[in-house]
C-alpha cells in the first residue's frame, strides 16, 4: 500500500506517513485514528494534491466520505481550524499553470502590440515578420485556390485531430510571434451564428460586426485549413483582431513536422466537446482545498458524495465571469481563501484542456460522521 501524507492537530502541525493515510490522534479519543476533532465534527486533512475522482474515492476507502458543508456553523468551524493551523502552506502543484497563465498574459500583450504595429506600418513592420500567400497559378481550378495558397515551407495533410479532415502543417522552424497571413473569405453581414469556418469580426469605427467565412474554398486562404486543438500544449497559434482583419500569429516558437493549431473560441469548442478554462480564471491565486465532489441530480438538484442534499451554498461572485458557467453533471466543490480576508466555495469546472486528463490536483478533507457529535 502506498504511503500518503495526512496532517492533523495535536497541540501542533504533524506531518507524518503512515500505512495508508490516517493518523492516530492521541490526544484525542472521541474521532477514530486518522480524524481530529474540529467543533463536533471529524476531519482528516490529506496533503498530497490529488485530482478530483481520486479524492472522493480515497475518503470512501477509508470509510469516510468528503467534507459536507451543510451548514455555515460547521464552514467557520473548519475554517477557522485550517487558518488556525496554517494550513495555508500545502502544496498546492499550480506552479506550471501559474507559468501558463503568465504565457497567456504575454501573448495577449504582444497581440495589443501587434495591432499597434500593423496599424503604423502596416506588412512591412521591422519587428513582426508576415508570410505572404503563395501565388496561385494562372488557370488553376478555382476549388484549389486555398490549398494553393500555402506558402513554401508549409503544407496541407492529413490532421492529427481525429476527424478532422485535413490540417495545416510547417515543414520549417517558425519563431513566436510570427505572422501566418490574413484570414481570408467571402464577407457577409447577416446575424452571426455558430458557423464552421467563420469569424466575426467588429466593424471599424462603427458599431456592429460582419463575418468572414472561409467555407468555399474558391474564396479563401490556406489559413482556413488550421484546426483547433484539444490541450494547451498543442496550440500554437492565435487569431489576432485588427483593422477589421484577422491574423494568424504563433504564440510559441514552432518546430518542423508540426499542425498549426488555433482555439477558434467557445462555441466552436462546445461543438468539439473541449472546454478552454484555466483553473486560475476561477482560482484568481486564492488558496484552495477541495471539499466535496457534487453531483446533480434532476429529481433531487445538488448533492454531496454522500448524498447528502446540498441545501447551505457559499459560492464566489466571479465578476469577471461575462456568461454563464458552464458546468458538468458532477463538479469539485473547492473551499477558498481569498484577497479580501475570506472563504467562498469555488465551483470546480473541467481544465483538461491545461492540466492533462487528470484534472486539477489540489489537497482535500475527508469526513468521518460515524463519531460526529457536540462536545460538552
């Protein structure tokens, strides 16, 4: 069996590994070996940053079950024990998506001067280099156009994505923040919708937008055949908005024998069943443990992994959250500490996309009830 860190209170912090993961409180005989005492509930704390499935099965394999935040007398209670014994310092394992989050920040910042650049210079920047299509033949079969289009160094094969059909590859080192071209299509103002091959984009110096859309391929370029990638270690390329153009720019320096790869935006990835949420969006830095693992159900609504009905809710007002939150039928329950001094319940949503298959690993709480009862 492997060996698992748990800390518990007995005057002072513990750190111990033990057979499995409990440990013995042997100040204390009113929870079984492995909990302590906090109020009139049991609690046992594990350490190691596990993912969100894991959690609840380990709890259960102990006969336990996670933390059940039933009531705000029982949330102070846990709170205050966890700032109490400084719980603040667990490993919590987000150091490479703190670095990933940084990345982004910085492209995002090179898209904005980008746009300034352009907006001066137009191609013929000294700081950005722009690839020009490649010129098409006189006579070639107009259904050709945008394959044809592919400048030399690149090449249009078959995807990596499953189904994807063909995709857009280099054949040739690319730096970070080149420039791949101008989006090209057919440009029409009737109500935006979903649509494959497609970008809105806002109108200059006016309100409203127009679409650009790429689906004949008679009337478009070869940057209609990038496809959208399932995980952040795949995508390295990212549309740019400016002058009513969109550019295709690389976000990271790009290797030969690599698809070009752009996140076409939400819709498009509901469509492919891949969510792009950085678990910092929701985080924002705040410290977090996870409590519980929720699940809906249409008859009873929210519940806990005991079953237990969720009937008290401390959630977290992101403001910063334009839409609306899209969750799955079973979600983390995440306990966080935040800027201003206090806890709130974080909906934990799927971040494949940036950690792996595995989802977020954080510390959580398991619960022992079989001995939960006011002392005094």
């Amino acid at each position: 069996m492997t060996r698992e860190g748990f800390v518990v209170a007995t005057g002072l912090l513990l750190a111990l590994n033990l057979t499995g993961f409990l440990f013995e409180d042997t100040m204390n005989g009113e929870c079984r070996p492995g909990f302590v005492r906090v109020d009139q509930w049991c609690f046992s704390f594990y350490t190691e940053p596990t993912s969100m499935l894991q959690s609840s099965d380990v709890c259960h394999q102990h006969g336990a079950h996670m933390a059940v935040l039933d009531s705000q007398e029982k949330e102070k209670a846990l709170t205050d024990y966890i700032e109490q014994m400084g719980f603040f310092h667990i490993h919590q394992e987000r150091k490479e998506l703190y670095k990933i989050a940084k990345h982004e920040s910085d492209v995002q910042a090179e898209k904005n001067k980008f746009c300034e650049d352009y907006k001066l210079h137009g191609t013929h920047s000294g700081k950005y280099r722009h690839i020009p299509n490649a010129q098409i033949p006189i006579g070639s079969p107009p259904h050709l156009r945008a394959n044809l289009s592919t400048p030399p160094g690149f090449s249009i094969k078959l995807s990596n994505i499953p189904g994807a059909g063909l995709g857009a590859w280099t054949d040739q080192f690319v730096p970070q923040y080149t420039i791949l071209g101008v989006y090209e299509g057919i440009i029409h103002t009737r109500e935006p919708v979903f649509e494959l091959y497609s970008w809105q984009v806002d109108r200059q110096g006016s309100n409203g937008t127009y679409v650009i859309d790429a689906a004949d391929p008679a009337c478009s370029n070869w940057l209609r055949f990038f496809n959208s990638p399932t995980t952040y270690t795949e995508e390295n390329v990212i549309p740019v908005q400016c002058a009513g153009l969109v550019f295709y720019m690389t976000s990271r320096d790009v290797y030969p024998g690599t698809e070009l790869l752009l996140w076409y935006g939400d819709g498009y990835g509901r469509f492919l069943g891949v969510n792009r949420i950085h678990p910092e969006y929701d985080l924002n830095g705040s410290v977090a443990l996870r409590a519980n693992v929720i699940t809906y159900i249409d008859d009873k609504g929210l519940v806990f992994d005991d079953w237990t009905p969720v009937t008290y809710q401390n959630w977290f007002d992101n403001d910063d959250d334009e839409g609306e939150t899209v969750l799955d039928q079973m979600f983390g329950l995440l306990l966080t500490y935040h800027h201003d001094n206090k806890w709130y319940w974080v909906a934990e949503r799927n971040y494949t996309y940036y950690t792996g298959h595995e989802g977020l690993k954080l510390p959580f709480i398991c619960e022992d009830s079989t001995n939960n009862s006011r002392v005094g």
